[in-house]
C-alpha cells in the first residue's frame, strides 16, 4: 500500500502565496509615491491566481530560478544505506543543543518553489521559522526573495490548513520541534516510532487504519522529524533505521540543492503522485535538505526544494541565534 506523504517543509506552498501578497503590498506602496507614468522595474503585472488569490508575475531578474538537476545516466558510487550509513557516523560527531518546552527551535532555509505543481515560474525564498520546542505554541516564520535582503515580511503565526477544506485553518499547536526523547538504537526507534506516528491530517473518509497501520509509517514518521531539531545519537539511530527502509534508492548523478551545494541524493518509497528526495552533502554526508518532484502523465518535474541553512535553540520568535 502506498504511503501518504507530508512534506517536511509543508508550509511553504502557503509562505509562497503569502509572500507573493507581501511583494505586491510593498510595490504597491512604493508605487504610490511615484510620479504617474512611471512604471516599477520589478513588477511585470498583475494576475489572477484562482484559488491562491492575488499574486505578481515577476521580471525574470526580481527572483532567482534555483535549476536542480535530477539525476543523469551515470551510476550512482553507493547504496541508499551507504549513504545512511555515512551520514549516521557525520550525525554523531556533531555537537548537541539542548532546549526547554518553553523555547524556539529556529531554522533557516532556501526554498526554491513553484506556485504550481508542474507548470508556472520557479521562486527562490530566504525562510525563517521559529517552532515551538515543546509543541506549546503556533509555529512562526517571516520569508523574503532571495533576491531582495530588505523584503522581509512580517512574522507571521503559521497553522495547519484543513486538508478537508483548503481555506479553513485548523486550531491546534504544532508537533513538538526539539525531538529530545528519542530513543538513540534504531531498534528501539523504530518501536517509538509505530507508537507515535506523526499526524498526517488525513482527509475526511481516509482508511486511517490502513494508513497508520502500514509498516511504512515509521519511516514517514521519520522523515516528518528532519523538519525540527533530532539531537546527534537519535539522528544517527534515525538515519540508521532510514537505511533499512526497502525501496529507497540512490539517484544518479550529481545533486545540486536550493542553496548551491553539490550533493548526492536519496529517493524514498511510498510517495503518492511523485517523489520525496532527501539530500546529502556529496563529500561530508551531512543532511542538506529535501526536494520534491511531481509526476503528471509519466514526467517528472520539480516542484519545490528546501536547503536547511541553520539551525539554533532561541527564546522567543523572531529573535536569531
């Protein structure tokens, strides 16, 4: 049975339209200081974006296109596991941050988008979030263009959309981000984890028995955890139990993430109606990122990519490590 899948970074689809508002708002203010008859070199025009509401078609220059490369035809140098492997030893030499319930796991990150699945412009958007460590508060985030170091928008509290209505939000906290009680031997990992599987907000009248039951489950789980913060013996366990998931496979060629760096990645079974890959500095093996591709009448085309910059234990939202 096929898996379903959350991204691990599923609110930039909604950071996305969000920003495109925050651009117009921002031209459109600066517009109105203007003399009449002159025009702004980074707005092309307006359009209508249906159900996404207003958005701006940018100049080709107001938004860097991220290209990433999906693989070639030359064979891949390791395995899946190898890979996990190595990228399980780099995990436990890396120094461990501590949080309490009360703090903020914050994170920067690239996030090349597509406001489309499989057709529109490529977005390129600087993103900083602030979780919850202890799941006892709303997420927080405040984004901007790459290419605009003073478009920041405002902070701004994220919550989960109602996948049974797109335009109700449902009123509950985020998961916990700092994943402190994790166990750190992949055998007692993969049971905490079939205990404690991560809410995929399922869609009324979903078999959740099914879904939740499947043995695959653990592994989404697993993944739905790189979004926060996995201190370095339970990220080795993670990645440990990650190589022993059948089906996931090495893709060939080299890999270049959101941010520019080559590296080599990992694609993960289950995923319905395209593909999940998570991706692995080529040399060092340290956890870049992830990527998503849609597949629509036998194609396969990006959709979004996410490259994990930085990541911090701070005391409140909107405040950097």
């Amino acid at each position: 049975m096929n898996t379903i899948e959350r991204s691990p970074q599923g609110f930039e689809e909604q950071l996305l339209r969000d920003l495109s508002a925050h651009v117009a708002q921002r031209a459109e203010l600066a517009s109105a200081g203007r003399p009449a008859g002159r025009r702004t070199p980074f707005l092309r025009g307006w359009r209508l974006a249906g159900a996404v509401g207003m958005a701006v078609t940018l100049t080709a220059g107001a938004l860097a296109v991220q290209t990433m490369k999906m693989g070639d035809q030359s064979p891949p140098t390791a395995t899946a596991s190898e890979v996990f492997h190595l990228a399980a030893d780099v995990a436990r030499q890396q120094p461990e941050l501590t949080a309490r319930p009360d703090q903020y796991v914050f994170t920067e990150s690239l996030a090349t988008i597509r406001e489309l699945p499989t057709s529109g412009p490529y977005r390129t958007i600087r993103n900083q979030r602030w979780q919850s460590a202890g799941g006892v508060a709303y997420t927080q985030a405040r984004y901007r263009p790459e290419t605009d170091p003073n478009g920041w928008s405002q902070l701004k509290v994220l919550r989960i959309d109602d996948p049974a209505d797109p335009d109700k939000e449902l009123d509950a906290f985020q998961p916990p981000a700092y994943h402190g009680d994790l166990p750190t031997e992949p055998d007692e990992l993969l049971r905490y984890l079939r205990a404690h599987p991560v809410d995929l907000h399922l869609p009324e009248g979903a078999d959740e028995e099914a879904v939740y039951g499947d043995e695959s489950m653990a592994y989404t789980t697993a993944w739905s955890m790189l979004d926060g913060y996995v201190p370095p013996r339970a990220l080795a366990a993670l990645f440990e139990l990650l190589a022993r998931q059948p089906g996931a496979v090495v893709i060939s060629g080299d890999v270049v993430d959101a941010a520019g760096r080559h590296g080599v990645a990992i694609r993960m079974p289950g995923v319905i109606g395209g593909n999940l890959d998570l991706i692995f500095d080529r040399d060092s093996h340290v956890y870049l990122g992830t990527r998503n591709s849609v597949v629509r009448d036998g194609k396969e085309s990006l959709y979004n990519a996410v490259a994990l910059l930085r990541i911090a234990i701070v005391d409140r939202p909107g405040q950097l490590p």
